[in-house]
C-alpha cells in the first residue's frame, strides 16, 4: 500500500466513522436527561466534540493523502507464502472460540489448547517442545494466580483442577 | 513531615527481602523482555502488570519500574549485535554499536552501553528526587481548571509519540479519547456506549485495551508472517570495554544523562530523540568526530547516557502531577491505580512513604542494574535463541490469565482480543497505538476536569483562564502547537 492509499483510507474512515457518530450512535446510544440546562455539562458534549474532530482529522487525512507521492510504502508488511490470510482468519476463530470455551471447558484446559493450536497454526518447527510449553504453561499460570495471587480461575464443566 | 522522616518512612516501607527481589526480578524480566526484537520493553511491562496485583503496592510498582529500567537497557543489546533495536529508544544505539560489533568488538560496546546506562540512570534517579517533590508541592494549588489545562497541554505528548504522521498520531489519539466515554456518564450516571450491558458500565478495562493494543498485535502479525523475524545473533568478541574508555566517554556521559533528564521530564518526548540528541552532541564535541558512525565507543556511551537518562525523569510528571511522560509510564500510572493509589501531587501528602520508598528503591536499582546487565551481556544467546514461534503462543496464554485476573471477568479478555484486532489494523495502516492508550488515559480526566470547571463557574468558559498557572500551560500549548506546525510546514518542502 502506498502512503496515499493508506492517508486516503484512514481519512475515509474516520470522516464515516465521525459522520455514522453523529447521526446514529451517539443520538441513540448515549442518554442525556431532558433537564439539563448548558450543552456543555450534557452527557452527549464529549462525544459530539471528539466526533466532530475525528471527522476534521479525517477531512486532514484525505487532504494529506492527495498531496502525498504514490510510492509504494518500503516497510509494506511482506507475507511469504501465499498463507497470510487463512492463518489471520484461523487465529480469528481460536480467539472466538477461547471465548466461547473458557466458561465451559475452563481456564486452564482452553488455553493448554489455544498454546498448541497457535504454535502450529505458526508452523513451528519445536513441536515436541511446543506441546510441552502448552501444558506446563497454563499449569505455572494457573498455580501462579489461584494460589498465590488469589484469582478465582475458571474451572470449567468438566475437569477440575485443585 | 520532615525530609528525614519521610525518608526514614520510605526505608520502612521499602526494606524487605520482597520488595528488592521484585526490583530485581523486574530488572531481569526487562533486560531479557527488552533482548528480544519484538517483544519490547512495553510489552514486559504490560505483561508483567498483572503479576502485581497480590503485591504489596510498593513492591508491585518497584517490579515495574524494574521492568522499566531494564527493558531500556536490554534493548542495546540486539542494537548492537544484530542491528534492530529491542525498543525504539535504542535506535541510536546502532550507529555505533552494530559498526564495532561488525569489527568484532560487539563485547566492549555492550560493556559501554551498560556503563553508560547505569550513570544515566543514577543521574536520572537523582534528579527525580531533587525535583519530583518540589513540583509536587507547586501542584498543591492546582483546581480543576489548572488540571484541565494541565491535561491539554499532555495532549501535546501525542505529537512526540506519533511517528511519521501527525495526523495519523491524531485519529489514534481521537478514538482513545472516544473509546474513553464508554461507561456511565461522570456527573449525571447516564449510560454512553453502554449497549445495556453491565460489563461495560464501569468503562471498558484499562489493563485490557492496554495488552490488547500492545501484545496481542504482535501475535497476529506473526500468524500473518510466521518466519518475519528469522536473523542471526552475533558473537561478542574478545574486546572488553576497559576504565580509559569510560573516562574518555564520560564527558559526553554526562551530558547526555542531562539531556534525557531535561527531555525526560517533558511529557512525550521520549528517549529516542533524547538519544539522538545525545549522539548529535557528544559527535559536535568529540575530537573523533570522523570515527562517528564507524564504530566510535562514545558514540554508544553518548546515545545510550541519552535514552537511559530518560528513564528516571519521566517520573517526575507521573509521581508530581500524575501525568505519564511517555507510554511505560502510562503503564505504570495503571499499576498505581489498581493498588488504589493515584499519582499526583496529593500522594506527596498521602502516600509520602511510598513516594521515598520508590526514590531509594530507584537508586538501588542503578546497582542491580549493572549486575543483572553484566550477566545478561554474556546470557544473550541464550536468550536469542527462545524460538518465537514458541514465545508467541506463550504470549497469548500469559495475555489471557492477565487480563482476566483484573476483575475475574472473561469480558475482559474478549475486549482484550476486539482491541489486538483494531492495533493490528492500525499496525497495519501505520497509525501509531501509544496516542491511542495516552488519550485513553487522560480522556476522563480531562472530560470530567472540565465539566467541573464548568460546574464550578456556571458554565462560564474564562474560569479556564483564571489565573496564571492556567495561562502558564495555555501558553506551553500554544507554543508546543505552533512549534509542531512549524516542524510539520519545514518538513512538507522537503518531502
């Protein structure tokens, strides 16, 4: 991406982001009581105002953008082998899936499986050491906050550690 | 209380086995966190930021600070032998060092950064303690209109920590300050953002956005490119850095430990350019101004005095007016929180035995500094050789027990994982992430600073202006507005 692709897209952006703010967000999800008697001590004041200015800093962007060369950028983020995306959407749904799992299946059993999964997700070349790390690591964690620190770890449904 | 009592106070506080073995893990965990490219300084401390919350307060923010010093330290290391600097504050460090590590003299570098880093440090400790107190003490007397002022001028931060692009710096520093309404509203405890949800009525949890904006980014750009960071550490070579050498780079030691000490306590600025500044100086004084750039040992001692004489004086603003002179200390200013502490003048008053007791925590720190340093010269192929792709992962699990162990709330670690998503996309974009967790900070406090002023006058805007503190960071404002302006317009011909 060049420098004027990548000012152009944040300007945009932030000026619908601004603009979806102002019109949609913040009328229906801040609530401001019907007494109150200066704008400035309104809930919605704050909100309105730094909308307002991610919209100007987007206006900015877009105005950059266009002064700015076409080169394309040298430190474009580079991907090696074709398989940059898939392994974006799978840690995508580790992470969705930890969330859905941490209450069920417990802190320390998730993420035993979230270890493993991402070291071969990232093509490790360490995998007896990989699923080592996996186990030993939630467990030092796990004795670490529940009985040093006092954190009520989840345990999960099914296996309950002491 | 008198300087003695408080003193007394601080070492009351301070001497147990617990609070220097904190110090001293927290200097190791950064001297290694800092020795690894990509994992930062920043990182550590915000990973080891959950691992404080069963501490005593004291012995918590000393682990930090531990952290601190280190992770600044660690990050010459990979400097000088593999040519990326371990934190950004470390960047001039390569000019010189990675030239002598080339000539095979990569152990005598390191030694001189060390040397360097630990008389910067205590100097940089000292002037904590002669000024932080002093401010502290002028800070007293600040309202909330001296506040609001004080806020909006630590805005300006956000220009020294933008990087390439003001107005990137900018977007970054409006969404923190954005994502910093959600929650209950401070005067009438009306729902902003909420959604309904209970979750979100207290705000959304500092600790999270934090690691979520700053670790978690690093993990899915290694699944984007796992192999991106795959290089070669260097050997050390038989050089050792020698007496005669330090005596000769102690001039510009000096100099650049003031340097960063000036810089360091004007929030935003930061240690990289206090490093380079440094560097610029002690080359203009040098009679060996050609071997700059070469491979020239008090050009490492020069850069490294810089960024590490930053590293005390950044608390002077945190501790004396609870405003964090760059990201770490933005950091920290959440461990005091969570210990129920608030950084300001008040905890002068307050907390004036924590106050002594991290100055003399502090200075010890210089000393065990130089020996966990010295070791972790000799240690760092060890430490190199931690496969990332095993690091990452690891990473991962210690975010989510972290983030969770704030409020025992899994909503948190989802939060965690919504904010790695947007500091990758903004990675990716070049939108810098620290405008984004300084805004985010600092918005409640300059929001509801001011909806105080105007509760205070009436809605009245001249209270804003009611005297001359106010008119004095109005004025540092204006000024560090236009002198962005002008270093913006000098910069666009030359592009």
């Amino acid at each position: 991406m060049s420098p004027q692709v990548i000012q152009t897209r944040l300007g945009i952006g932030a000026c619908i982001a601004a603009a979806f703010l102002i019109f949609v967000g913040i009328p229906g999800w801040v609530s401001s009581p019907s007494n109150v008697q200066n704008i400035v001590l309104a809930p919605t004041f704050w909100p309105y105002v730094l909308s307002a200015m991610t919209g100007l800093i987007g206006l900015g962007l877009i105005l950059a953008g266009r002064r700015t060369g076409g080169a394309a950028s040298d430190e474009e983020v580079v991907e090696t082998d074709g398989l940059g995306w898939p392994r974006l959407v799978a840690l995508a749904l580790i992470m969705a899936l930890t969330m859905y799992a941490l209450p069920r299946l417990g802190m320390v059993w998730t993420t035993m499986l979230v270890f493993a999964a991402t070291a071969f997700l990232f093509r490790t070349r360490h995998r007896v050491t990989a699923l080592i790390c996996a186990v030993l690591i939630p467990l030092a964690l796990y004795a670490f906050f529940a009985h040093v620190a006092g954190v009520g770890i989840p345990q999960g449904n099914f296996v309950r550690l002491p | 209380m008198s300087l003695f009592d408080s003193l007394i106070a601080g070492l009351s506080l301070v001497a147990s086995f617990e609070a220097f073995f904190a110090l001293f893990a927290g200097i190791c965990i950064g001297v290694v966190g800092g020795a690894i490219p990509g994992l930062s300084a920043t990182m550590a401390v915000a990973l080891t930021l959950p691992f404080t919350f069963s501490l005593q307060p004291i012995t918590g923010i000393l682990l930090l600070l531990g952290v601190y010093k280190g992770g600044i330290f660690g990050g010459s290391i990979p400097a000088i032998l593999i040519k990326t600097p371990g934190t950004p504050a470390s960047s001039a460090t390569i000019l010189d060092g990675f030239p002598l590590a080339e000539k095979g003299e990569a152990g005598r570098a390191l030694g001189m950064a060390l040397w360097a880093s630990c008389t910067a440090d205590l100097i940089s400790n000292l002037a904590l303690i002669l000024f932080a107190g002093w401010l502290a003490s002028f800070a007293l007397s600040f309202g909330p209109p001296e506040f609001f002022a004080l806020i909006l001028f630590s805005l300006t931060i956000i220009a020294g920590v933008s990087g390439e692009s003001l107005l990137r710096g900018a977007l970054s520093a409006m969404l923190g300050l954005l994502l910093a309404t959600v929650g209950l509203d401070l005067v009438y405890g009306t729902n902003r953002f909420t959604f309904g949800d209970p979750n979100m009525m207290g705000g959304l949890n500092f600790i999270a956005v934090l690691i979520g904006l700053f670790a978690i980014p690093e993990i899915i750009a290694m699944a984007w490119n796992p192999t991106a960071h795959l290089g070669k550490a260097r050997a050390l070579g038989k050089t050792k850095v020698t007496f005669a050498d330090y005596k000769r780079s102690f001039k510009s030691i000096v100099r650049g430990s003031l340097i960063g000490v000036f810089l360091g306590s004007i929030p935003g600025i930061g240690a990289a350019p206090s490093a380079f500044l440094s560097y610029s100086e002690a080359r203009r004084k040098s009679p060996n101004k050609e071997n700059f750039g070469k491979g020239e040992i008090e050009g490492v001692a020069a850069s490294e005095a810089g960024n590490n004489g930053v590293a005390g004086a950044t608390l002077i603003p945190l501790l004396a007016l609870g405003v964090p002179g760059d990201v770490i200390t933005a950091i920290i200013i959440g461990a005091f929180m969570i210990h129920g502490l608030q950084p300001g003048p008040m905890m002068f008053v307050l907390n004036v035995d924590i106050i002594y007791g991290l100055f003399i925590g502090l200075i010890v720190s210089s000393v065990f500094l130089f020996i966990v340093g010295s070791v972790a010269i000799k240690g760092f192929k060890f430490v190199a050789d931690v496969p990332k792709r095993i690091l990452m992962p690891a990473v991962l699990v210690l975010c989510i027990y972290g983030v969770f162990a704030v409020n025992n709330n899994i909503f948190d670690v989802g939060v965690m994982f919504v904010m790695g998503w947007v500091g990758y996309v903004m990675m990716r974009h070049h939108v810098p992430a620290a405008p984004f967790l300084i805004a985010f900070i600092l918005g409640p406090l300059l929001e509801d600073n001011f909806r105080q002023a105007m509760l205070m006058s009436g809605s009245d805007p001249m209270i804003l202006l009611r005297g001359p503190i106010t008119w004095f960071f109005w004025a540092l404002t204006v000024i560090t507005i236009v002198a962005i302006i002008r270093g913006i317009a000098r910069k666009a011909p030359a592009t």
